[in-house]
C-alpha cells in the first residue's frame, strides 16, 4: 500500500490545524471577558450576602416583624441588588430563583416589578428614588423600628439636638409626609427629605436610611432607633436639655469627617 498522503487527506490535516488555531485564539479573545464575567458574580455574590447579613440583624434587633422592611444596594448605575418581596428579613438567601433569594433589578423607576419572575418589594421605587436623586447613596434600608416609628406614627421629628451622635451621625430627623406603602405617592414625599437627609421618618409607618454603602446605610437605622428610644426616655425624664447651638455646629462639623463605612 502506498503510504503517501493523499490530496484528501493533506486538505484535512490543514483544516485540522487551522481548528485548533482558531480555537486558541477564540480562547485567547474570550479569556478576559470569562474572567470580568466571574469577577462581577464574585462581587455580586458577595453584596448579596451582606444583604442577607443585615436582613438578620433588622429581624434580631425587632426592627421589622413578619415581611416588614426593605433593603438595596447599587452594584453599578444600572444595576440594583435588593431584597424579595412578602418573605422575612431574616429568612433570605444569597442565591438565585428562590422565592426568598435576593434579586438583581435594573436601576429604573420607571420598571415594572410584574416583569420579575420573582418580585422585589413594592417598596423598591422608593430606594429608586434615592438612587436617582443623589449619586453619593450606595445603599437604602428602610425598616419599622419600634421607637422611630412611634415618633414617626405621632407625627414628632427628632430634631432637638439633645444628644451628640444625633447630631453627628444623623442630624435633623424629620417626618415626611403620609403616603400608602408601595404606591407612586411614596417616591414623591421622600424626595425633598432625603435630598437633605441620609434618614427621614415616613409617617404612620417606619423609617429610611440612606448611605454611601450597605454597613453605612444600616448603621444609620441602627443609630436612628438608639436616638429615639433615648429621645422617648428622656421625655418620660421631664425632657432633654438641649446642646448650645454654636456646639452643635461643631458636632455637625465633626460628623461631616466620621464615616460608618467599612474601610
Ligand atoms: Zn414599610
């Protein structure tokens, strides 16, 4: 048998090699786009998890009961992480397609949750909102604890600078307007607050916070609560002594260097 190669064959050998050629360039082209794709779910997962972290704490803590509160939290401009709606802040998942696993929305207020196979709270154009009304916030929380929104059910700001951490890490807290939960309403009476703000009490009905990632956000619901019980008690006392104004300057001063961010 003649054991030279025929024309055939030599055609299939060059295409052979030009496959795997092509093949490592595609590798090649596709390697860098793998990794920014794993990249961004590593980064997503673990923002996830910190939602998930802090829906425990708010439950703990009693700052919301049953499916109460709401948290989110910008990966990018067009990306929002946020927490589903009717399942318990302390019963959340980081994974995906679960009825209690956070979800990954577009930032757009204008976006129907119906659209969701899964559906975000019918809070969420509230957090929208923010999002769109100041680009320094990364995070929203809002949640129904006790003592804010008792102040925020009887209608009193807390703005009476009678303690410092209030004054440094808060500021003026005070009371927007009555809105139905989840309807258009509630973007529009946050609005004027929260572009002042990084906390608001929503009348009848809980609290917002607002900050430049998740820990900050929930560290201001955290101090916000601790305000008003001590608020609440020091009424019962006979009332506060209020801070000298040109002091409470200087907190405020203080307050602008001090950050609740992980850094
Ligand atoms: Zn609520």
């Amino acid at each position: 048998m003649d054991d030279k190669l025929t024309a055939q064959q030599i055609e299939n050998l060059r295409k052979y090699e030009e496959d795997i050629e092509n093949a490592a360039k595609r590798e090649k082209f596709m390697e860098p786009i793998r990794k920014e794709g794993e990249r961004r779910d590593a980064e997503i997962y673990e923002l996830k998890q910190k939602i998930c972290e802090i829906g425990k704490r708010l439950w703990q803590l009693g700052f919301v009961a049953g499916n109460d509160g709401n948290i989110s939290v910008k990966y990018d401009n067009d990306t929002i992480l946020t927490t589903p709606t009717g399942v318990s802040k302390g019963d959340m998942i980081p994974g995906r397609c679960e009825r209690n696993s956070i979800l990954e929305i577009f930032n757009d207020i204008n976006y129907d949750p119906k659209n969701y196979l899964i559906r975000p709270s019918s809070e969420i154009k509230m957090h929208l909102r923010c999002y769109e009304l100041r680009s320094d916030i990364g995070a929203v929380v809002h949640a129904h604890p006790p003592f804010a929104t008792a102040f925020a059910a009887a209608n009193i700001p807390l703005d009476n600078d009678i303690l410092t951490e209030a004054v440094m890490l808060l500021g003026p807290v005070l009371v927007a307007p009555y809105a139905t939960p989840g309807s258009d309403d509630v973007p529009e009476v946050i609005a004027p607050f929260i572009k002042e703000h990084n906390a608001v009490l929503l009348a009848n009905h809980g609290a917002l916070t607002v900050g430049a990632d998740l820990d900050e956000a929930y560290y201001r619901m955290e101090v916000l609560e601790h305000v008003a019980k001590t608020t609440f008690i020091t009424r019962l006392l006979g009332g506060g002594q209020a801070i000298p104004p040109e002091k409470v300057s200087e907190l405020s001063e203080l307050g602008m260097n001090f950050t609740m961010r992980k850094l």
